[in-house]
C-alpha cells in the first residue's frame, strides 16, 4: 500500500518512461496519485472487516438484506476513475497509442500531409 507521495513518484516514473511526462500535468498526476491512495486505504479497511463481498444490511424498518459490501464498490469506483486518468495520460496500451497517433498528426506539415494524400490516390 502506497501513499499519496509514493504513487505520485510512480506515476512521474511512468509518464517519464512512456514519453507523455509534461510538467503541466503535475496537477493530474497529484489527484491520480490522490485517487490511488485512498483506494489503498479502502482496500486495507475492506481486507480488515474480512474481505467479504458481500455482506448483511439492516434497514430502517428492520428487514436484513444481502448487499455488495460499500468498501468494495468504492474500490471499483476509484479503480475506474484511476483507469481513465491512467488513458489519458497514455500509461495503457491503446492511451498511448491514442497520444503518439495525436503527435504524429502534428509533426506532419501541410506539404506533406497533401503529398501523403496524393500518393493515396
């Protein structure tokens, strides 16, 4: 289980090795780091209350219903939130792919992208 800093030095590392690091992007990299965090610290509670998935609630009436245990859904809603931060700063294959597809576009000049067009046909 990391903290907040240690995932935002792992993420500063991955960005780095994948190309996309821009020292604009600190602010993202501090909420994904954030996010990730506090889904570690769900992640002890949830393994500390027994790891069960799901668990027995009492409601206001009285009436004992089975549910998905409330740890566990706020280990998926942050672990969703975290993957769409991770695309868009390209650390998945297809965010990657997305970023460098995007800088390729750029580079080409508009010479070269009506030369590209005509060898097209």
């Amino acid at each position: 289980m990391a903290n907040k800093v240690e995932w935002l030095e792992i993420i500063r590392e991955a960005t780095n090795e994948a190309g996309t690091y821009k020292p604009f992007f600190e602010p993202v990299l501090e909420t994904l780091a954030d996010i990730l965090a506090k889904r570690d610290e769900t992640e002890a509670i949830y393994k500390k209350s027994g790891g069960k998935p799901i668990i027995a609630h009492t409601n206001k009436a009285g009436a004992t219903n089975l549910e998905q245990n409330p740890s566990l859904r706020l280990i998926n809603d942050y672990n969703r939130d975290a993957l769409t931060y991770w695309r868009e700063l390209g650390l998945t294959p297809a965010g990657l792919k997305k970023i460098n597809d995007g800088l390729t576009m750029q580079k080409q000049s508009g010479l070269d992208k009506i030369l590209a067009d005509l060898e097209r046909g």
